[in-house]
C-alpha cells in the first residue's frame, strides 16, 4: 500500500451519536476512524484524512488519530507475534 491511499468504504454507521466527534471541524467521529484504520487499512494520518476527513481542518485532531494509529499497530504486532495455535 503507498503512503497517501486506502480503500474508501464509510458503510453505514451509527447516525444517532451521543458522544462528541472526534474531528470537530469536520463532524468526524472515532468509530468512523477506527473504521478507516481497521477496515479499511489506513497506517497515517494523512491516509485517515483522505478516507474519512477527520484531521482535515485545523489538525488539533492528529494527536488522537496518531494514539489510534499507534494502538492498531501493536495489536497487529502483538497479533503477529503470538503463538500460532496457542502453543508458548
């Protein structure tokens, strides 16, 4: 995968949120970036931005994109390195 793409595929998420969004400039929520991040493969922010618009506006946002960047990438490694079948 190059640096700026990643499948743009929002699908149909939850309208009626009570939280507040995670991108206030550009009305983005977290489960929209961790969609972007999980599903559709996004590694930086800039990918993120490109996918789903959250860090577009006055970029106050990124510290929060780049812990959940951060936090997808150990779990894949943590993932990767656990034992296959369960075996230590």
């Amino acid at each position: 995968m190059d640096n700026l793409s990643c499948s743009a595929n929002l699908g149909s998420l939850t309208e009626n949120r009570t939280v507040r969004p995670l991108c206030h400039c550009l009305h983005v929520f977290a489960d929209e970036v961790q969609q972007a991040i999980d599903l559709d493969g996004c590694q930086t922010v800039r990918q993120v931005t490109a996918n789903c618009g959250a860090g577009g506006g006055c970029t106050a946002c990124h510290r929060h994109i780049k812990r959940m960047l951060a936090e997808a990438a150990a779990a894949r490694a943590e993932e990767a390195a656990a034992p296959a079948f369960g075996f230590a």
